[in-house]
C-alpha cells in the first residue's frame, strides 16, 4: 500500500496539492480548500493511488465528520 495513498489534485492546473496516507486526512485538507474558496469544489477531486480512483466528496458530510 501507497504511504500517501490519497492526493488531492487540481483539474484546472492538473497540480497535486497534497499527499495523505488517510482518507480523512484527505478531506479534511479538501475542506479548507472549499471553505477558503467555494468555487474550487467544481475542479479539486480526491485520488486514491491505490485504486486509481476519484472519489467523491460531500461537502456537507466532510463537515459534519470533522466538527464531530
């Protein structure tokens, strides 16, 4: 298994904007993205290396976990 198995990656400038070895680590970083700027939830998608899979993210399920 990938040490930084989850990247989030910028669809706009095709950048990867963080490494994570864990999907909440992941989001947590997607959500202060969005939370700085809203308009980026249209292109920043979480990738798992492992699967080669974008994974979907709900913003409103991200908050609720980290404000937990």
């Amino acid at each position: 298994m990938n040490q930084h198995r989850f990247v989030i990656l910028d669809q706009l400038s095709a950048n990867e904007l963080g490494h994570f070895a864990t999907r909440a680590e992941a989001e947590a970083s997607w959500l202060r993205f969005i939370d700085a700027e809203p308009t980026a939830v249209e292109h920043l998608e979480i990738w798992d290396y492992d699967t080669n899979v974008c994974l979907d993210v709900d913003p409103d399920v991200v908050r609720a976990t980290t404000a937990a």
